[in-house]
C-alpha cells in the first residue's frame, strides 16, 4: 500500500465498498459508499481517517483511469464483518487509479 500510495499529493485510500447499485447497466455506472477505512493521504502518506463518502463512477472508466495495481490480491469478504451467514467475497489486488467520482 505504501508503493501504491507514495506518488499520490492528496487523495482518498479507500478499503471498501458498500451498498453497489447499477444506476446506468450499458455504461457499467454504479453507486454506493465507503465503508469501514476511508483515509486521508497527504504527501504519499495515509494521515488520518474520514468519514464516509458516496460515489457516482463507471466501473470501466475506473479501469481506464488505473495508474498501477498491487502485487497480492486477497479475499474481501462479508464473512470478516457479518459472519458465515454471508458466505461470498471478491478477490482483487488493489490499485491506484485517477478520479474516483466523490458524490456526496
């Protein structure tokens, strides 16, 4: 995370996120918010938490936008915060991208 972190001047390391909608299927357009870590980063350094934000932002403009990728990808899971009754993750690595759309 520091690598990833290091060449940013101000931005938002975000760990997860929560409540996805689709708002707009064709252009991949999704909704939802942070949730449970979201950080400040000042001068390539994660400095202090924030509060939760809502986003508006294409998955494939997301994409688009990736400067760099981490090396290990781990299981994100509902089972770390809900128990086995949701018994589902993601596996990514995490990444560095340019502009995520903050929406409130």
């Amino acid at each position: 995370m520091d690598a990833l972190a290091a060449p940013i001047e101000r931005g938002i390391y975000v760990t997860r996120l929560w409540y996805l909608n689709v708002v707009h299927p064709r252009q991949v357009l999704l909704t939802g918010t942070t949730r449970d870590g979201t950080f400040l980063i000042e001068d390539g350094r994660i400095t202090r938490p924030l509060h939760d934000v809502r986003f508006t932002d294409s998955v494939l403009r997301l994409l688009d936008a990736t400067e760099a990728l981490g090396a290990d990808a781990r299981l994100v899971t509902e089972a770390e915060y809900y128990g086995r009754r949701f018994a589902k993750g993601v596996v990514c690595p995490p990444l560095r991208a340019q502009g995520f759309r903050i929406t409130g």
